[in-house]
C-alpha cells in the first residue's frame, strides 16, 4: 500500500491490471488514489458529491471497487 504525505496527497504508486482483480469488494481512498492518481483530499470531495460510489464508515470513505472500476472504464 502506498503512504501519503502531510496534504494528504498519495504518493505515487503503479497499480497493475493483476491488482485490480486482487481488490476488496469496497476499497479504500488510498487504493483508488493508486488506481487513478487523484488525492485523497480529492477522493473525499468527489466522494461526498456522489461523484465517485462510496459509503462514509466513521471517518473513512470505502468506495465500490466494482461501480467504480466500470466507472473509469477498467472492467465490463
């Protein structure tokens, strides 16, 4: 898994077409930063418009890898 830095911004990270298929059901922010190389100040806003298919759980976003990955056009 990859860190952030102090702004929240993910450091980069190479997510290969064999990870995605190692995803949980719903992944974190971190996890969908390394997919897409938004921050995760980024991923939050995105999340809370409905921008992005997520569920807040206490203080974390778990976004659907499934919605999610179909939505950047990575599965059928």
């Amino acid at each position: 898994m990859q860190d952030t830095n102090t702004r929240g911004h993910a450091n980069a990270r190479t997510v290969t077409v064999n990870d995605l298929g190692n995803l949980p059901a719903l992944m974190t922010s971190k996890e969908y930063a390394a997919i897409t190389g938004l921050s995760l100040v980024t991923i939050a806003v995105k999340c809370k418009r409905g921008q992005i298919p997520a569920v807040k759980c206490g203080h974390e976003w778990r976004i659907n890898t499934t919605k999610a990955l179909k939505a950047l056009g990575l599965a059928d």
